[in-house]
C-alpha cells in the first residue's frame, strides 16, 4: 500500500505497506492512499478488526420511529459484541447510528461526504455533527477513523441521499475496498 500525507508529492514520499510507523502518521495527519483513492484519518487498526453496518439505514420499509430504534439497536448490538460499526452522517439515519458508539465508549469508522477540515474543523478536532457533540466533545483520531473520497480541503456533495457513500460504508464493512489494509474476517457478518 502506498500513502501520501496531505502537502507531499507521491515522488517525495516512498514508504513500505510493513513499515509500523505509518499507523501513527495518520492518527496526526489526513494521509491519502493512491491504491484505493481515499483519504484516511485516524485509527487505522480499525480496519483489522471485524466490522459491520447497521442495515436498517438503507431499509425504507419502516415507519419512521420503527426504523430510528432498529437502527440503534443494530448499531448496540455492534458495539457489544466488539464489532466496529462503519456509518456515515449525511442524514439522519446515519447520524443516528454514528451516535451510537460514543455513548458506549465504542470506536466507529465514519465514512464522510466531503473534505476532513470542512467537518472536523481546521485544527481536526471538532465532532462532525451536532449530535455527537452531545456526547463526545472533539474528534479522537485515536479512536475513531475518518475516510473520504475527497481531499481534505474540498466541500461536502450536500446530498442526503448519496448511494456512493452508501456503496463505501457496504463496502469497509464488507472489506471489500480494493487496497485497505483488511484482516480479512469476510466469513461472518452480524446481520
């Protein structure tokens, strides 16, 4: 896997998919990943452990408040069982789950629809919505893992419907993102 910090040329920057010290880079700084074309920040250990979604986002069966509480309680379900839930933000339903896992103490891998400092501020530290500020009061790259699509300085699409973003949360959960540093734990998914 090649990386590429945010301001370096891919020419000024080699590094080795063994060397450990790349981990660390990213929990300071957005790192971009020229094998899958995102932009990753945070706690990369995430992806090497199992993961999953909560599946009740994409169901559109439901009545409103059925659908809000089977999304929390697959997003619950997640967390205890040591699962790490993969959720975006750009609607309500998202943001529902993603809330989840900060009341629990839990880690969560946030898929955003658009550039780092546009949602986690300049000095990457803020929480990307105002409900997670409810209850965890900054960003912790230690933590969580933040991807992207978009560089770190680029605009979010402002779409609450976004099936592209839908396709990359399906796809970590399912680790099947083309050059991610995946553990490989395909054989069991929770729902």
């Amino acid at each position: 896997m090649k990386l590429l910090p945010l301001g370096e040329s891919l020419s000024e920057w080699k590094i080795n998919a063994t060397t450990p010290y790349w981990i660390q880079d990213c929990r300071v700084t957005p790192i971009f990943t020229t094998t899958c074309n995102l932009w990753l920040y945070g706690n990369l250990d995430l992806l090497r452990m199992p993961m999953s979604f909560a599946p009740s986002i994409f169901d559109s069966v439901h009545t409103y408040e059925t659908r809000l509480n089977a999304i929390e309680k697959e997003a619950e379900a997640i967390a205890f069982l040591g699962r790490i839930l993969v959720c975006g933000f750009h609607d309500h339903w998202h943001q529902r789950a993603a809330v989840v896992p900060l009341r629990w103490g839990a880690p969560r891998i946030v898929v955003m629809p658009g550039g780092f400092h546009f949602h986690l501020g300049k000095d990457l530290r803020q929480e990307p919505f105002r409900m997670a500020r409810l209850w965890r009061y900054e960003w912790d790259p230690k933590t969580d893992l933040a991807v992207s699509r978009r560089a770190p300085d680029k605009l979010p699409t402002y779409s609450n419907h976004d099936p592209a973003l839908d396709r990359l949360i399906r796809g970590i959960a399912h680790e099947s993102i083309p050059g991610l540093p995946f553990a490989c734990h395909q054989a069991s998914f929770l729902f």
